[in-house]
C-alpha cells in the first residue's frame, strides 16, 4: 500500500509541476505507534524542484503541494513534510 501512495504522490505531483527534481520517501517507519498513524494513513517527506514556484513565498508554496494532493491529503496521507523549490540548490565542494 505505501509503495502504491508514493506513485500517487508522485503521479499528483508531476502532472501539476513538472518538477526538474522530485523525491517521495516514505517515513511511516519512523512513526509506528503514533496515534495519526493508526487511522491507517502515511507520513511523507516530499522535495519538489520546480519553476512553477518562481516567486512564490514558502506558505504559498506548500499551499500549491496540498492542493495538487487534493483528495489524498484526506485519505492517503497523515503528515506531509514539504520541501518546494524554484531551482536545485547550488552544491559547494
């Protein structure tokens, strides 16, 4: 069932994005025990790369996420941890 929830996030996310980079893990593990997670719904962490969130503020950002989730939020997913860029970060060596 959790592979299938990431494939939907996924899928969600993609259409409305387009992302250059996206990143769905799973953390349910990390949460066994935890009362939200006995309603029988996940908790993620997306990262998502996007020009679609050029300008956009970090609220808005994650407003647009929840929003292309629509429905999942309700039924799939009990906590979503939300990391929305408009370019990848600049990698120093």
């Amino acid at each position: 069932m959790s592979k299938d929830r990431v494939l939907k996030i996924r899928a969600r996310l993609i259409s409305a994005f387009s992302p250059t980079e996206l990143e769905v893990v799973d953390e349910g593990h990390l949460h066994v025990g935890h009362a939200g997670a006995k309603d029988g719904r996940g908790h993620f962490r997306v990262t998502i790369v996007s020009a679609s969130f050029a300008g956009r503020s970090r609220l808005e950002r994650h407003r647009m996420v929840f929003a292309a989730l629509g429905t999942l939020m309700e039924t799939e997913i009990h906590a979503l941890s939300v990391t929305a860029l408009d370019h990848a970060p600049q990698q120093t060596h």
